[in-house]
C-alpha cells in the first residue's frame, strides 16, 4: 500500500509542477511527515526527482527554441556552484535547522504567493 500511495504522491507532485506550482517544496513535505524520511533525505529524494523533470522540459524547450544557450551556459555554472555551495553547508548544519528553516521559506513563499495574487 505504501509504494501505491508513495507513487500517487509522485505524480501529484509532477502534475502540479507541470502546472507550474512548487510541488517540490510538497514532495518534502509528503517525504518527511507521511513516509518518515529525514529532512536530508527527503531533499536528495527531491532533487532527483526534480532533475528529471528539469531535463525532460529542457530537451522540450530545446527542441522548440525557446532557450538561448548562452544564457543556459550561464545559469548552469551560477547554479552549479550554488548547489556545490548548498551541499558543503548542509552536510555542517544542524538537520534540525535545516527542517525549521526549509519550513519558513515554505510558509513565507506560500503566503507571498497568495498576497501577490490578492
């Protein structure tokens, strides 16, 4: 039952991306309360998941023309060293900070969000 539900997660997740919604900010939050992986865990979990997606809808603009490769050149090497960045600090960080802080950035982009659409 656990793989059925774990996979229907998954795909809600993908479909509200795919609308343009943050699903990966849910996916953690599913990760972490519902099938009881650490805050880490349910992060590389995440990114793994988001590469997928990430890499299929940059095939998909590719294909379509709406990328200008230099720019793209320029945003994976910035991203790159942030993520490299990222990884260095939250292997030193508390996992407990690391929870609290990813639930405030959650909370605060939900609610700019919804005061930017009022």
């Amino acid at each position: 039952m656990s793989v059925v539900l774990d996979l229907s997660a998954a795909f809600a997740v993908a479909l509200l991306c795919g609308l343009g919604v943050g699903g990966g900010g849910l996916f953690i939050v599913y990760l972490t309360l519902a099938a009881g992986f650490s805050q880490i865990e349910a992060q590389g979990i995440n990114y793994i998941f988001f590469i997928c997606a990430a890499v299929t809808s940059l095939i998909l603009h590719i294909k379509n023309g709406r990328i200008k490769l230099k720019v793209l050149l320029y945003i994976a090497l910035c991203g790159s060293a942030g993520a490299i960045a990222g990884s260095i600090c939250a292997v030193y960080a508390n996992p407990e900070f690391i929870r609290k802080a990813f639930g405030v950035c959650l909370l605060s982009a939900g609610v700019i969000t919804l005061l930017r659409r009022s």
